[in-house]
C-alpha cells in the first residue's frame, strides 16, 4: 500500500505544471496524503513546486509544508509575503506554526506574527517561541481539551465538543482547577457512565504523568518511554497546564536524535542523507577530516621526536598504527557507553566508583589483549622483551584512552553541552595522538633508548 | 513528578521482605506504577525480587514481568513452573504474551501454551510467534476493534463494547467485509452521529494505511512516522486483517534499533549500558578490540614488508598512524551515511552514479586534504616532493576507502544481513589495514625504492 514516487509520476507532474494544466494538477493531488505530496515537491524543479503551493487548498499546502525538506520550505517561505505566511500559519496547530515561525529570520517572525488573524492563536504561537530549544515547552502543542473540576458532566461534555473541534486527536482530557492548574485527568468512558449532574471533582482520576516545561526533551521521551504516553501534559513550575506534547511528535524527536547521535558517532556534522548534493556531503565530513588530518600531523611530529629509537628498536614505528586504533576504539566504546548512558538516564552513582570501573574493565581487556600479542609475538619474529614492552605500553594507553572517553563526555554534559560531540572523530584524533605518545613514552623507559 | 529510586526506598522494600512484613509491602506497592516497580525489581536482590512477584496480584506481577530487564525476567521465569507462567500470560495481550514465552527454551514454550485457559488466546499466541523477527507480524497484537461492513450501526456499537474491553487502547475501529478482509477504517465521530439503522458500508473510510505481515519493521516505522500514526493494521498476503501495530511498541523499536546500530558504530557488541558489570562490558568490548589488535598486527607485517624504504623515506613511517586514520574515518562516514539511508530507504539510484559520486566525494576531499598537507608541509620540514607523494597516496586510499565503506553495507543488506555491521571497527579495521599497504605501493611506485 505504500506510496512510492516513480519517474511517471513525477514527469506528469511536470508536463501539467509545464502547460499550467490545473484541472489535472489538483484532481492528481486531490486524494493524495499531505507528506505524499510534500515527498513529490521535494523531488521537482523549485519553480514547478512552487507552482504547485499556490495551486493547492490553504489547508493542504499548510501541511504540505510542515513536511517538506527543511531546505525547501525555506526557499518557498522566502517567496511567500508576511500575509501569506500567516495565513498557511492560521491552519496549522500551535506547535507546527511555531516551528515555521522559528525557521524565519528574527525581522520576519514578528511580521508573520502580527497578521496572524487570529489573536490568540498568534499569542499562543508567540509563547511557543520562548522557549528553549529541546525543552518540553518547545515540542508542546497549546491544543488540547482541558475541563475545570468544579464544572458539571453536562457543562464538561459541551464545553469539551467545542474544544475537541480544535484538537485533531484528543488522547487525554485534563482537568484543572480555577487557577489553572492541573490535578488529573478524565477519561472519556468515565465521562460517559457518570450521572449528568455530577461534578468533574467526583469522577476524575487525581493520578496522571506531566513534565515541566523546562524538563530536557530526553526526560521527557524517556517517561513517555517507560509508561507507554500518547500524550503528556506540560505544567509551569506553579503547576498550572500549558500545553501537551504527543507521541508523534516525540517520535520524531527521538529519531532525529538518534540518527545526529550516530552521525556524530560516525564523523559527520549537519544532518545529511545519501542522496543529498555533494557539496552537503563534502560540508559534513570534511571538517572531520581535516581535524584527522591535523590530528595525524600531531603523531608525525610525535614521532619525529623519538626517531633516535629508530636505530635499535624500528619494530616501534611498526606498532603505531596498532597503538592508534587501540587508543581510539577503546575511546569510542566507553565514550558511547556514556553517551547513552546520559541520555537514558541510567548512569548513576558516584564518579569515583565509575574511575574504579572503567580502569578495571581496561585492566581486563589491556591484560588479554597483551596476553594474545605476547603469545603471537614470536611468529611474528618478536624478542619477548619487545613483547612486552609493547604490551604493557598497550595496557597503560587503553587504561588512559577509557578514563579520557568516560570523563570527556561527562564534563561536556555537566556544561551542558551535548556529550555526544565526544564521540567519533573527536575522541579517536586526540587518543591517537595520545596514545602514540604515551606509547613511546613507556617503550622508552623500558627499552632506555 | 518522575519517580525516582532512592536508596532509602531500596533498603525500606529490603526490611520489609527480611521480616516477610506482606502488609506494608503490598501498601508501599499498591498505587506504583508497574514500570516503576520493575524498576525497583531489577535494583534489589534476586530472591527479594521473587519474593514481592509472588506477593502482587497477577494482573500487576504480569505488568511489572514485561517491565523488567529481560535476564532478570529470565530468572524469575526459570523459578516459575509452566502454569503459573500461563496464568501470567492470560492477563497479557497477545503481543507481550508472546515476546514473554518467545523468550523461553522451545520445549518450555509449548508446555506454556498447553497451560494457558483461554483457548483461543492460546492459538493466537502461538501465531504471533511463527512470524519471524523484525517483521510486522512479530510485533503486532490480535487484539483490535473489528467491525464487519454489512453490521448496522446499532449492531456495530454492540459489538464494538464488547471487544472494546478487551483492548487498553482504542486508536481505529477497523473495518472488513464477510471474508475478514480490510475495507477500511470508522471514526468515533461518524458512527456517533449515524443513524441507528444505517449499515457500516455506508458510513466507513474506505481509505487506511496497511502493512503486510512480513514487512520489515523498518518500513513499518517508516510509515507510521510519515504518517503520524498513532496504530497501523497488519494484513496478510490476501488481505486478511491480522492484527495491529501500535505506536508504543514501535517507539520502543526505534529507541532500540537506534541504540544497536549506535552501539555497533562505537564497537560495542550486545547491548550495554553503563551500569552493567564489568563481565558484561568486557563481553561487548573485547571482541571488536581483538579484531582491532589483529588488523595493527596486519599492519605491522606490512610494514615489515616495506622495511627497505626505511633507509632513505623513514618519514614515510611516521605518516602510518595519519593514512590510517584517514582510511578509518573516511570508511566509516561513507558506510554511516548509507546504512542510515538503508533504513530510512532514501538510498536511490543505480549503483553506478552511486559510485561516482562518491569519487567525486572523495576527489574534493582527497585534494582539499592533500593541498593542506603540501601547504604544511615545510613547516614541518617535509621536502616538497614527499609531502607531494603523500598526498596522491592519501587521495587514493581516501578514494578505496569509500567506495569500500559505502559498498559493504549495500552489498550485506542486498544478502539479508544487517548492514550496520559494517561500520565501525570492522570498516575501520579493515580499511586500517588495506589504507597503509595502499599507501605504501603508491609511495613505492613514485619514489622508487
């Protein structure tokens, strides 16, 4: 049942936009789902998609909108006046219209904001903006169904028919008091079996999951996570209801985390897919590089230094790369490890206790991994000597290489900068380095060269 | 509002099991919620967690048993006999039910399913386990609101009642005809306001988004994203509704595919976390480290084999470390990008404009790097026709390396494997290896030593 954009498709699309043949245009569009049609305008000739926007219904292309590449809807808001754009704004729920707004230069928000037709809507957009990013209050929604705990069934159930005609699917009703704050929830079977007369007070259920507005959007995904939300409310800090995020939403959130979380992992910056343009591409992985470049240069140096071994020990140079690798991939995993750790919330305990940990988790690995090269080194034409030499310069470079990718990502997150910028390149470039250092450092004790 | 385990909760659940004090336990636990009280279970002694699932009702222990980690689940299961795992599972819809007898050696499961009262709970349990992993079948639920077209309304809404209770959450009351085909779906709304005598034919949405049963979760996840789902129906090959895959157990899918392919990025086998013992941590860690040794032992035989060159370029050998890393990093973004886009299927195209593409990737990156290494070059005492040297070699390993890190995966994933295997230290390593011998045989060939 899935839509699949074919090449058919997208050249009847342009032959109809090309003899401005609207008739067929929109009977084309007609039946099609808005991120369909978002999905065909992300693949045409920006004129041709263009074209296409201004032909569709006001409610359509809202929506369209909201799924379009983020660089695409850009260039069309750029060609659409304040008007235009608050008026596609007026047919999208408060949250979708902030993140449209958000997109715009500082200049055109408020010019959008102030032809907003209607006021509350633009006020509610408004506070929406002022929140920070990946806060609660930024991915929350002012639309939801709220009914107050002193009202009647009767008062509730019409008051409610008027509130879920804004709120495109209601999975809570929440219930608040005179002040506006929350105390719990109703659910709709409850509403439904309670006498006419009866008071809200009576029938709610007192319990209910809420975040802050400030609460970190990871907080957030993770309670959604672990009670199985569709929706949650988001409270000030007096407790009184703001808004609701729901799962979509969250959904998304937590992929595009997922996926930046990984490119970071991967040496990539900006989010970039396969099938973007080679510029993009080139623009998120060479800045990576480049610092593996310098990174490299650093070890050339480093070496250069210990050149005076080369006469009796040049097996040395021959293990660099190994030292290297070493230092990186044990920088990685434990820097990964505490990258989710911080984002699921599971590390805890005291830093001392994980100091212990991570040396004794490299402990074990150094001494097996010294253990193999030792009992391989004389295939290899090694003196037992060297062996060891190597292998106990080996475990001294893991044990610094985890303690750095522990402790790296925990300051960052402690600063409050996301930790996961410590993994990948970052920390491989820096351990390799370091690593080779330390390398020779040991080995020259040893050997006294 | 988020629950937070403390110690002194810990040691008040501890006290009260030491003196068996049942009372103030099932109060302490009567109004938690069962995610939090498997949390508080996977955190206490093995025989204290026992101890408080035979204490809770079966509705709860069932709950709290699908919360907890899965080897202390496995524990508790293997302490159970067959009934009580069946008397378990009757409280669990069809889905959980499954994932728990999944989990248990093959010879318990049928023992299990013998036991179970409900007939027919029992044989759609055994279904759902036939479907195989990571498909839409293994994670959808039978439980669904299903009405049958040629129903009036009233009928419909008898109906509906009924099986409503035996669903948590209603998303869609889905409609099918005579043969148990989908039709399509009925909102609320439309059936409120029907007339009473009207058929369901009449009223229904005949348009609904499906999958298959033996669709791949990727796509699953793909859809219900694009779509903003909130549940999606799963049919057979002759469109026969089977089930339906809500939004909660598919987050849950993302979050964990999310963590595995960032995991295997980072060279973490299994999935781990930072609280885990240092025996679990060494288990995901060592082996991609051994793998790691190995290849700078690859590396270190070549270079052996390059001894000669040691005399007249021995800076030739400090450059190891950087080509290296180079070949890793490059290797590793290129396989990143298309392992995402794999999963997200935004890989399109033919293989051959892939593969120029990534060329001509690798040439700008390639020759950017290259002109800052000549640039750099004599201030670090490099003659001109060596830094020129190790620039065309580095180009080309640059290039090898991304064609090999953006071939694996397609290549792995056309074989049914997952391609996220080949990122991080298998691609690293590998590309460590080739990259240094590469760079050798074209510093050979210029220099001619």
């Amino acid at each position: 049942m899935s839509f699949e954009i074919t090449k058919e498709l997208l050249q009847t699309v342009s032959s109809h936009v090309e003899v401005s043949n609207d008739v067929a245009l929109s009977s084309l569009f007609q039946d099609m789902h808005h991120a369909d049609i978002a999905e065909v305008l992300d693949e045409i000739s920006f004129d041709e998609a263009v074209y296409i926007i201004k032909l569709l219904d006001s409610q359509t292309t809202s929506e369209v909108l909201m799924d379009l590449d983020v660089d695409i809807r850009e260039k069309i808001l750029r060609n659409l006046s304040a008007k235009e754009i608050a008026d596609e704004v007026l047919e999208l729920d408060t949250d979708d219209a902030a993140d449209i707004i958000g997109e715009l230069p500082e200049e055109r928000q408020e010019a959008v904001i102030s032809q907003i037709e209607d006021e509350e809507h633009a006020k509610e957009i408004e506070e929406l903006l002022t929140y920070e990013d990946y806060t609660a209050g930024s991915l929350m929604a002012k639309e939801l169904v709220k009914v107050n705990e002193n009202w009647t069934v009767t008062k509730c159930v019409r008051e409610m028919r008027v509130q879920a005609e804004e709120v495109t699917r209601v999975h809570s009703i929440y219930v608040v008091n005179d002040q506006g704050k929350l105390k719990g929830r109703l659910s709709l079977k409850d509403l439904l079996v309670a006498p006419a007369r009866a008071h809200i007070a009576d029938v709610y259920i007192p319990k209910v999951d809420f975040v802050k507005v400030n609460d970190d959007l990871d907080e957030v995904s993770n309670i959604m996570r672990k009670y199985d939300l569709e929706a949650i409310p988001v409270v000030d800090e007096n407790d009184i209801l703001l808004g609701r995020i729901t799962i979509d939403d969250m959904v998304d959130v937590i992929k595009e985390e997922a996926d930046k979380d990984y490119q970071l992992a991967a040496g990539l910056m900006d989010d970039v897919e396969a099938d973007d343009t080679i510029f993009e591409l080139t623009k998120a992985r060479l800045p990576w590089l480049i610092l593996g470049l310098f990174g490299g240069l650093g070890s050339v140096l480093i070496m250069e230094g210990f050149e005076s071994a080369m006469n009796n020990y040049k097996e040395l140079f021959f293990f660099t790369p190994l030292i290297a690798a070493m230092a990186g991939n044990v920088g990685v995993q434990s820097s990964a490890i505490i990258v989710q750790g911080l984002a699921n919330d599971t590390v805890k305990g005291s830093l001392f206790n994980r100091l212990l940990k991570e040396i004794g988790l490299s402990l074990i690995n150094g001494v097996v991994l010294g253990v193999i090269l030792i009992a391989v080194g004389p295939l290899m034409g090694l003196q037992s000597q060297f062996s060891l030499t190597i292998s106990i310069s080996m475990l001294c470079v893991i044990i610094v290489a985890s303690l750095v990718g522990t402790f790296v990502p925990i300051v960052l997150d402690r600063r409050g900068i996301d930790p996961a910028i410590a993994t990948g390149p970052f920390i491989t470039t820096s351990n390799d380095i370091f690593g080779i250092f330390l390398f020779f450092v040991i080995a020259k004790a040893i050997l006294v060269f």
